[in-house]
C-alpha cells in the first residue's frame, strides 16, 4: 500500500496511491480516517483492513483524485524522533575523507527541518555551502524496544524518502553535526509512505538523485553498510522507538562536498530523488 497526506483546496487528506490517482480514505470515511498518517500507523492492525474494504466502495463516493489535482504534503509532519544514520554507504565514506565506521554513527534531525515533496529548500543567511543527500529512510510501525535484529523487521510499518539537506560549513565548524543538520526546511521527505510488504527486500532499491537535471547520485541501497535490521536493533538498545518515527539510513556517494570543483545548492535548483517502489520527492531551493 502506498499512502499520502495531500490536500484540495482547504480540505486535508489520507489516501491509497495507484497508478496517477489516489484515492482519499477521509473521504470515503472521516468518522475512521482523520487526515493523520502517524495515526493510521499507530491504528494499523485495525484501519489498514479496513482501508482495504472501503477501496472496493471507492466509486459511490466523490473519493478518487488525479495526483496532478492534489497537492502532496510532508506524510508524517510531526515525527517525535527524526533520527540519521551517517557514513553508511562505503563510497561515501571515501568521498568524504572519513573512515567506514564500526558502528552506525548517529545524529538527529528536528520537526522544524520537515518539508514536502514540491516545497522549497531554504538556504540559511549564515550558509554558504548547503549540500543534498538522498536517503531511504525507515518508518517504524510500533513501539521498539530492545529489540533484535531477527525481530526488526516487525517494527517496520514502511518506508519513503528523505533529502538529508546539509549546510557543511556550519556541521564541520561546530565540531558535531546538529545545527548544519538541522535548519529549516532540511529535512525533505516524502511524497509517499509505502508499506513494507510492497517494498520487499530494502536492501535491493535503486536510489539516485538528480540537480537540475544533472544525474549527481546513483547507487543501490545493497551497498548500505549497517542494515536496516541491524540499525532498527543497534537504536532500540538506548532508545524506545514510537510509530511514526523517521530514520534516515544513509546517503551514497555523488554528494556536492565530495566533488571537484564542489556543488552547493543555490537559488533556483530542482532536486529530484528517487527511489524504486517509492517514488520521486522533488524540491526546489531559495535563498
């Protein structure tokens, strides 16, 4: 199942993607469906079949909407915890002039820094080297704790993308990574929730990123160096993670920093991300 917040006109939306429309489950029911993903997620055991029922209905009800006619918004806006996992692609590493870690190196990003697919990417007035980072990034479906990483598979409701925008002079003046991580507007994610099942193996995706056009990442996520288990397990150890929480898995090789001559993000890029089964989350910068 492939999931989405958008809205038409004033009226706020959850609904089923397939093909080039998407069909609203508020409409069909509002009483069951508030326009709220992270609850579907935390009510999934008992809304996701019943979701399934209601798209048999979705006829004898002005329920089904062109994707060109909504506008896509942020799935989960409010995620308690927006965590990041770095250095995880071995090439990356590389581009970067870092060692591969031992253990999956950790930072966090803040609700203030979500944004959706189509909205702007606002480069910071003490910046001048704000960089792209596309990521896979996992969707937890229940309450971990503890957990191992045979069992972390089960606390995966899905996945989607996030844009791990990055202002490097701020993360490497500082000495840790938090305030070049985590300004406004960068943490682009989106524009679809896709349940775990449809992914299959997530460990298999192509992942890439294009800037205007201009193809500047392209990878697979089979090159992840912790696995989405292993970073699930590792976590859960020192923290409980809640439905609806975010993380980040890495970004493969191909970023600005890691060129010659490097690339910064300027007023008026269009950043595309892929990934396969996922989607396209697009978004454009202003200074």
């Amino acid at each position: 199942m492939k999931i989405a917040a958008f809205s038409v006109q004033n009226d706020q939306h959850i609904g089923v993607v397939q093909d080039d429309q998407i069909i609203s489950l508020t409409a069909l029911s509002a009483d069951e469906f508030p326009a709220c993903i992270k609850t579907f997620i935390e009510r999934s055991d008992e809304l996701r079949p019943r979701a399934e029922q209601l798209m048999e209905q979705r006829d004898k009800v002005n329920a089904v909407f062109s994707l060109s006619n909504v506008k896509i918004q942020a799935p989960i806006p409010q995620p308690e915890k927006i965590i990041c996992v770095g250095l995880n692609y071995i090439d990356h590493c590389k581009e970067t002039g870092m060692e591969p870690p031992a253990s999956p190196v950790i930072f966090s990003k803040y609700a203030n820094a979500i944004v959706g697919h189509n909205e702007a990417v606002e480069i910071p007035a003490n910046s001048n080297e704000v960089d792209f980072e596309a990521e896979l990034a996992i969707v937890i479906g229940k309450e971990a704790k503890r957990v191992t990483e045979e069992e972390a598979n089960n606390y995966v409701f899905g996945y989607t993308i996030l844009n791990d925008i990055s202002a490097r002079d701020l993360q490497f003046k500082d000495g840790q990574w938090s305030r070049g991580k985590t300004a406004d507007t960068f943490a682009p994610t989106g524009p679809f929730v896709v349940t775990h099942d449809e992914v299959g193996d997530p460990h298999e995706l192509a992942i890439s990123l294009e800037l205007n056009g201009e193809m500047m990442q392209d990878s697979n996520t089979n090159n992840l160096i912790f696995t989405v288990p292993k970073i699930i397990s590792f976590l859960s150890q020192s923290m409980t993670l809640k439905p609806g929480d975010l993380i980040a898995t890495g970004t493969p090789p191909g970023v600005g920093m890691g060129r010659n001559p490097k690339v910064w993000l300027k007023n008026g890029d269009r950043m595309n991300v892929t990934i396969e089964k996922i989607g396209t989350l697009s978004n454009h910068v202003k200074s």
